[in-house]
C-alpha cells in the first residue's frame, strides 16, 4: 500500500470515529439507548446506527466519485432540517411512552453463572408486561433507519472533502469502507459509555430509568427545536 493511500485511509477512519460523535448523533442514540436496560442490546443500537449511516454515506459517495454529483446546498439544508424534525419526533416518542407507562417495582432472582447462588435483583417493568426478549432485528431497525436518515442530510461533509482529492474509484470504495468502519465504531463506543452510567444507576436506584428516559426525550426535542430553528435561518 503506498504511503499516501496508507495516510487518507488512516486519516477516514479518524474523521469517521470524530463523525460519529457530533451532538444531533449522540443525542439520537440517547434516545434509543435510554430505553435499553441490557449494554450488549445498547451497543446493538450503537452499531445499526453506524451501519445505516455508512450505507447513506456511501451512496453519496459513490454518487459524487462515479456518477460526479453534485449535491446541491439547497437539498442538504432540507435534509438537515429533516433531521431536527426527526430528533423533535424521536423525543416526544420516548416522553410519551414514559409517561404513559405505569411502572412496578419487583424481586427477580437469578444466577450469574451455572450453579452459582442465586442472587436478588430489584427491577423496574411496565404494569402488565412480561420480559421482553426481542431479535437484534427488532432492537436494529429504528436505529438504522434513523442512522441512514443522519447519513443522508450530512452527506458526507468530511468525507466528500477527502474524496474529491481521490481519482481512483478503487482509492475512493476503501476510503468509503474504512470511513464507515471508523464512524460504526466510534458509535458503538459512545452507546456504551452512554449505557454504562445508565446500567449503573438503575441497578442501584431502581426507579431512575424513568428520569433518565424523560430527560433523554426532554432534551432530544429541545436540541431538535433549536437546530432546526438554526437551519431555517438559513433557507
């Protein structure tokens, strides 16, 4: 691999794992992750993210690399505005369905290892549900698609910067790749470390998963109003 090549690939994994932790992004994954009480069904959250926000990225980049599009500004401002709409929406979702939720208190034991004691946890469900065990389908679908949407109004600011410096299509696919290596990742760590705080307190305090999921839909849909108040300026 030539020097240069080794360098603007090393250089798209920095700006993807950067990428991934702008504000309306992290606030998106806040707003899934505070509904998860499981760190593997956070980190799944963190990752579908990732991946449906490389898909758009991609298809933006092979768009400009192949087909030499030019995305207009006037397109991207929309979209970005989409996007502020879209975290308005993915709060008030979580406030609703906090709200709406009557939430019990009760004793669930279990064991840690095969064989091992069993030990007594206090857990916090909704009135009248049972555990649910769901697909990583069914925990990765909204993510995605909400990272895809994220993927679509950035188109790629940091990224199409490098790509038009590369001539090489085959340069401009491994860039694309290590890119959305880079932003998966970085997304994946923050829905851990988000998550980790939030495991943390809830198996110590049993009943602050409500305030955290009111404060994560609270601040969702006031950063979505602000953003898009800042993006309307500019129409």
């Amino acid at each position: 691999m030539e020097p240069s090549l080794a360098a603007i690939l090393a250089l798209g994994f920095v700006l993807g794992l950067k990428h991934a932790t702008d504000a309306d992004h992290v606030v998106a994954v806040t707003t899934f992750v505070s509904e998860q009480k499981s760190l593997v069904r956070s980190c799944w959250i963190g990752a579908f993210w990732g991946a449906g926000h490389t898909f758009s990225l991609a298809i933006a980049g092979l768009a400009v690399t192949l087909l030499k599009v030019n995305i207009p500004k006037w397109l991207e401002a929309r979209l970005e505005f989409g996007v502020a709409v879209m975290l308005v929406v993915l709060g008030a979702r979580v406030l609703y369905k906090t709200w709406k939720q009557k939430l019990e208190l009760h004793r669930h034991p279990h064991a840690h290892a095969p064989g091992a004691r069993p030990h007594v946890h206090w857990h916090v469900h909704a009135r009248g549900t049972q555990h649910e065990h769901t697909g990583w389908l069914h925990v990765g679908l909204r993510p995605l698609l909400v990272g895809m949407v994220h993927g679509a109004a950035g188109s790629g600011a940091l990224m199409l910067l490098v790509l038009s410096t590369i001539h090489s299509s085959l340069q401009a696919l491994l860039y694309i790749g290590v890119f959305g290596v880079g932003s998966i990742a970085g997304m994946l760590v923050i829905s851990a470390l988000l998550a980790l705080p939030m495991q943390w307190l809830g198996q110590r305090v049993a009943t602050s998963y409500r305030p955290v999921q009111l404060f994560a839909g609270l601040f969702s849909c006031v950063f979505g109003i602000f953003l898009g108040l800042q993006i309307w300026r500019e129409f």
